[in-house]
C-alpha cells in the first residue's frame, strides 16, 4: 500500500469530517459469521445417504469438496487467514463429529460438537449453530415442525432442544453468545386446503423448543418465501416469524436477503425491525431470481444493508452471518470473496459523512444530497480497503487468489 496514496484518499475522506482511521477501527471489531457449508457443498458429516432436499441445492462439481472435519477445518483455515478482522464460525448440526456410536439428531450431544469447540478455541473464533432441519428420513411429506404426524413433530423437537443445549455449551466454553437460529423447509407444492393449522402446529413446536432458558443463547427463527418443491405455501413466511418472535420476548427474527419476494429489501427492513427489537440477526446471501445463494458481491444492495447498519447506530445490534454455498467454483476462494465483499460494504458504509446527508434530509435539501450522494461513489475507497487489509496482516490486493490457487494444486487437486 503506497502510504502517499493513502494519505491523498484519508484527506478527501476528511474533507467531509470522515475519520478514516476510527472507521477501520471501527470494522476491525465487527465479527463476521463464515458458513462452515460453502466447504462441502451442505452435505455435512453424518453419511446418512440422504440426498440434499428441502429447498435447498448446490449445484456443480468443483474438485476439491472437503469430506470430513479435518479437510473442512484445514480448507477454513487458509479463507480466514486470507480475511481481515474478527471471525466467528457458523456450523450446522449435521457437522457433528461422531465417534463409534452414532447419534441421530434428536440426540446428538455436546461431545459430537467437542472438536468443534477445540477448534474454535484455538483460533479464537466464536461458534453460531444452526438445527438441521432438512436432508434426513424424518422429514415426512417435506414437513417437520409443522408435521401432522406426532411422532414427526416430536423427533424433530427433541432436534431443537439438543441444538438449543449444544448452543449454550458452545457459549460457555467460548466465552461468548451462540446464535442458534431455527429455520425449517415446511410447506407444500400446489395450493393448500388448510393454511392456519400447520403454522399453529409449527408455533407450539417452537414453544417446546423455547421452553428452556440457556445462559448465552441468542434464538432467532428465519422465514423464506418458498423452495424447491414448496412453491406454493410456506409455513414459516415472513409474517409468521415477525409476529413470533414480537409475542416471545428473547426470540429473534433473522432476516435473510434471499428469502423474500424480488421487490422485498433487507436494507428497508432493517431500519424498521431496529425500531422493535434489540438484535437483529442477519444471513447475508446474493439471491439471482430466487434464492440462489450466490458468492456475495460487493454490490448495490449488499452496501445499502451495511449502510443501513452504519446509519442505524446498530453495529452493537445486528448479527452477521453468510449464508451461500457453490460448487461450481473453488470453495475457498468462494468464502474469502463473499467474505471480504461483506467487510469491504461495511468499511464503505462507515467512510461516508452520515451525519451531514441525514442533515441535508431533514432540512429538506434533495438536490444537494442527491448531487453528494452520487459524488461519493466515486471517492477514493479502495485506497482505505488495501489500508485496512494491510492493518489486519492479509493481503491487500488479488496476491491472496494466488495461496489459493497453490492450495488447489497441492490439496484439493489430491481428493478424490
């Protein structure tokens, strides 16, 4: 990083009153939450034969898949040593680390999940967690939670609490909170006769689930407008969620930005949950006509959430995390580019002068902050990017593809 150049883009940035030191100050704090499943494609560790289902597919045939806990965590450890700032690891219940005797997920255990724990402590990464409500036998007729079957409902309850118990043992040996985020593919191909009974099932499913109080557990449902298969009727939606988690205190509504209809924003909404709710927990994904779960891209609607979350005063508030997964690339690269891309709009969402647009607002004075809004697009940022990576000790440039490409060669290329 020429340090000449930098000097040049600090002061245009001030010039507007933006410290562009405290703003990286600022990012180098904020944790991101990386998805362990862009690494093996969401197939997990329980080799139960079950093919990918629930709305959910990846598709293509990169080489190099990680097949066991060692491959993945290797495979993470070079994307976090090629992203700035702080990390933490997202992890699905199907990454259980088994040993002879198998445990199916309404049993699984706080010892399925202890390599998981030494791992992270070793890199000092926090955990989130998520139940795996998909891709196993017990999914019956596409239904989980919301299952009319007892016996369905019931197996997939006791699923919940063991992730909610292995979400506070996550907390209490890392020394920081665990998210433990229910998402469930529940609904119906063609169009339903009865709408109102699988979501009141689904609602006292989730009181069971919520039941037990957990020190350091952050619970959150996340809603999605449809999948694969259930195009018709889902029956955790959007409204369903929102009016959950505002009748029970201490459970939160993440918001995802591929689950919504093409005109929905996360950045509009992110404003309006901010003025009900004290978190706000996110998965940051790149929808392409539906939920697709492309790499994120540092694009239009990628900067408008983290502005949004500048604006909001809410770094302290919201929680995020990525959700996107795809095998038709290297899976390295794939986590260090949609990683990097969420860092890279937030440190874009925290160089702008805020304070001197929202004055222009209220002053009603469109014209000008139109004509500065438009300016500032074109403002030096990539110099402070590099500054920032250079100040967190990972390459500021594309020099990091190259590790990743010697990587390929050497391991990936070796798995067959």
């Amino acid at each position: 990083m020429n340090p000449v150049v930098f000097d040049q883009a600090a002061a245009r940035y001030a010039h507007f009153g933006v410290d562009v030191i405290a703003a990286m100050d600022t990012l180098s704090r904020f944790p991101i939450s990386i998805h362990c499943w862009q690494g093996d494609d969401v197939t997990g560790f329980e080799n139960s034969g079950e093919a990918l289902s629930g709305g959910i597919q990846a598709t293509g045939n990169y080489p190099g898949k990680a097949r066991s806990f060692e491959e993945l965590t290797k495979d993470f450890d070079l994307a976090i040593s090629l992203i700035p700032g702080m990390k933490r690891i997202n992890l699905h219940a199907c990454y259980a680390v088994q040993g002879a005797q198998f445990h199916d997920r309404d049993a699984i255990t706080e010892e399925d999940f202890a390599p998981w724990v030494d791992y992270a402590k070793s890199r000092n990464l926090g955990i989130d967690f998520n139940p795996t409500f998909f891709s196993h036998p017990m999914v019956k007729d596409g239904l989980t939670l919301s299952s009319p079957d007892e016996t369905v409902r019931a197996f997939w309850v006791r699923h919940g609490i063991q992730c909610r118990r292995i979400a506070a043992y996550f907390a209490k040996e890392l020394g920081t909170h665990c998210l433990c985020n229910v998402w469930i593919p529940d609904g119906l191909k063609d169009i339903p006769a009865d709408r109102l009974t699988p979501r009141k099932l689904l609602a006292g499913s989730l009181d069971q689930i919520f039941t037990e109080k957990l020190p350091g557990v952050i619970d959150c449902v996340e809603s999605k407008v449809f999948g694969i298969g259930v195009e018709a009727y889902t029956v955790g939606s959007s409204e369903f969620y929102m009016g959950y988690a505002a009748a029970h205190p201490g459970v939160y509504n993440l918001m995802d930005n591929g689950h919504y209809h093409p005109t929905e924003t996360v950045s509009d909404k992110l404003p309006a949950m901010l003025c009900f709710f004290d978190k706000i927990p996110l998965h940051v994904t790149r929808p392409m006509r539906w939920d697709s779960d492309h790499v994120v891209r540092f694009d239009d609607e990628i900067r408008e959430i983290a502005l949004e979350i500048v604006r909001c005063d809410a770094m302290d508030k919201v929680l995020c995390g990525l959700d996107y997964f795809d095998a038709s690339i290297n899976r390295v690269a794939a986590w260090v580019i949609g990683t990097r891309s969420m860092q890279k709009a937030l440190l874009y969402a925290l160089t702008q002068p805020h304070g001197l647009l929202t004055k222009l607002q209220q002053e009603g004075n469109f014209t000008r902050l139109l004509m500065l809004q438009e300016e500032l697009k074109t403002m030096p940022f990539g110099a402070i990017w590099e500054a920032y990576c250079e100040k967190m000790g990972v390459p500021c440039d594309e020099s990091w593809f190259e590790q990743v490409l010697t990587y390929e060669e050497n391991v990936l290329k070796e798995r067959v």
